[in-house]
C-alpha cells in the first residue's frame, strides 16, 4: 500500500481493511492526533481496553514486545488495534519483527517529521500490508475544503468567502481548528449558513484579528492604529514570528494586487482575485494601501521583512535584540514609510 494519497484518507481511516500497521508524519501534530483517535474509533470501536494497547516507545522497541502486542487477541473478540506515540527509527527493527510475524492487530505510529531516508518510513514504505500517511499543514483551498467538512458533520455549513476567511486564520494547529469549528456549528445551529459576519462575530476575537487589523493599518500609512493594534496583538499572544511571517503575507498580497492594478485592473477585482479575497472588513484600508505603494516598494518591503524575520530567530547572548522589538519596528517601519508616501500624494 506504501505512501497513501491524501484525497484516499477520509476513506482509508474509515476503514484501512488489511492494513497491519500506519506510520503517521509530519509536522502538523494535531491532525496526527485526529487521525489516530480516528483510527481508534473505526478499528477498535474506541478506548476499549480489551482491544487497544498503548506502548511507550520505549517498551515497544525491545525485542519481542510490539510483535507480542500484534499477534495477541482480544478477550472480547473484535480487532485489536497498538499504539505507539513520539515513534521514531529506534522502533524500525521492532516494526520490522512485528510484520513479519502472526496476528490481525492494527498497529498504528504517530511520529515528527521524516525525511524520505529515515529508517522506520522506508520500511512502511516498501511494506505491502502497511500505510504511510503524511499529515503536513493544511492551507489554502485544502484547508477551507476540511474546514467545509468539519462543519457538515456538525450539521452546519459556510459561504466560501467565510471559509477563505476562516482558513486563512486557523491553520496552524489541528486542535484549535476543530474547537473554532465546533464553536462556530453551535453559533450556526443545525442547518445554520455562516457569513462572513459571522465568523468575524464568532471566531474574530483575539490577537490574530488585532494583528490584521495593525497590518493593514500600517500599509494605508496609519501609523497611530497600527501601533495600538500591533500592541494588543502582542499581549494577546501573537508571537513576534507569527507577526513578521503575517505581515509578508500581507505585504506579497498587496504585491499580486499592485501588479494587477499597474496592468489595468481595477482596484476592487484586483483585491477579489486574490486568493483568498481581501475580508470585506479590511478592503478600504488594502485600497488605501494600493494607492500608496508601487510592486518595486513593495517587492523591496518584502525582502526588509524576511531579513527580519532572520534577525529574531538569530538573537543571542551576543546580540540581544528582543524578537518582539524587531518584530514591532518592522511592522511600524511599513507604516512610517506608508505616512511618506502619503505625503508625496
């Protein structure tokens, strides 16, 4: 079976028929999760503690252990399912005695990122009865589409610009997805629509919206709300990483515009095609923003905010340059410049 095809998961987690063993990876810990509890649930009918059996890594790598986990049977009938957490390539040989010996059980590895060469992966790999499964962030239209799933199997549904909107904020971690999503389907109610409104209402609040809110600010050259907002993001949790990475999107998304607006393009389509479009909350701002900067200021900002974002992850002893100070003079930076080019108007 070797490397599954994403489009396949939903079906093969639902039911992974033969398979004796899945080795889940990436770097995305929360889906790894998810799709575990899935598998759980499907093979093993739940935390039955007759059918399933956690292992520490630890134990299952001594000889003999995992494979005598695989080959034993359910007191209460049923397919056993084994799980092993934090799995990595000191677990190769134990996974490799465990296939090659008897039994139905249903092993299921929850590792970090693999590279390609790592021991465990290329075992599942090349194994005919075994799944490999990468679980990577999702983003963009993949992650709207989950999005758009979460919220059907909660009896409720969104506007395709609610979950551009949506996934272009709740990526980052699988498990505050699916609460935002369960919160947003008890908002929705059972056959519920959800605009862009309300999701903004509902799932607005918090730093990720100050921080939208500063970088726009900061790019339409309003240097007094940016410096509020960005403030309020920052004490609300944003870390001065997210903040950099954010404001390069924002400032790639003005580019893409820009360069569309220099070919002729009217502002308001220019921001539409965007992908997702500009949140109707923050179009006058973008608007005020393409009027002010050319591609090449823009370009040029882009490269100043990736240096950044350099010089905040290489601070040291040596260098102690707080990651929140370079952080804020990089997105007050932008605003700066925005005010001079107002001025040149």
């Amino acid at each position: 079976m070797a490397k599954l095809d994403p489009r396949r998961a939903a079906a093969f987690l639902a039911d992974p028929g033969a398979c004796r063993a899945v080795l889940l990876h990436g770097d995305d810990a929360g889906l790894i999760h998810e799709r575990a509890e899935i598998l759980v649930a499907s093979v093993a009918g739940g935390n039955d503690p007759f059918r399933l059996a956690e292992l520490p890594r630890e134990t299952a790598a001594k000889p003999g252990a995992l494979a005598g986990e695989m080959a034993a049977l359910s007191m209460t009938g049923g397919r056993r399912l084994v799980r092993v957490r934090d799995a990595n390539d000191s677990l190769a040989a134990a996974v490799k005695e465990a296939l090659a010996g008897p039994g139905e059980a249903l092993l299921v590895l929850e590792a970090g990122e693999l590279p390609a060469r790592a021991k465990l992966r290329a075992l599942l790999e090349a194994a005919k009865d075994a799944a490999v499964l990468p679980c990577y962030r999702e983003r963009g239209a993949e992650l709207a589409a989950s999005i758009s799933r979460m919220l059907q199997a909660e009896g409720a549904s969104a506007e395709p610009a609610a979950l551009d909107w949506l996934a272009s904020r709740l990526g980052e971690d699988r498990l505050l997805l699916r609460r935002e999503v369960e919160k947003l389907a008890l908002y929705a109610g059972a056959g519920g629509r959800l605009s862009e409104e309300d999701v903004l209402a509902c799932a607005g609040e918090g730093s990720s919206l100050d921080l939208d809110e500063a970088l726009a600010a900061a790019t339409a050259g309003e240097l007094p709300v940016a410096d509020r907002a960005l403030e309020t993001a920052l004490a609300e949790g944003a870390s001065p990483i997210a903040v950099l990475r954010a404001a390069l999107r924002h400032v790639q998304r003005l580019h893409l515009a820009a360069l569309s607006v220099a070919r002729g393009q009217p502002a308001a389509a220019a921001m539409e095609a965007l992908k997702p479009p500009v949140f109707f909350r923050q179009k006058p701002a973008f608007e005020r923003a393409l009027r002010l900067w050319s591609p090449a200021l823009l370009e040029a900002a882009g490269t100043s905010l990736l240096d950044a974002e350099k010089r905040a992850k290489s601070s040291s002893a040596a260098r102690p340059i707080p990651d929140d100070t370079i952080a804020r003079a990089a997105v007050l930076g932008l605003a700066r410049q925005a005010v001079a080019l107002k001025r040149r108007l």
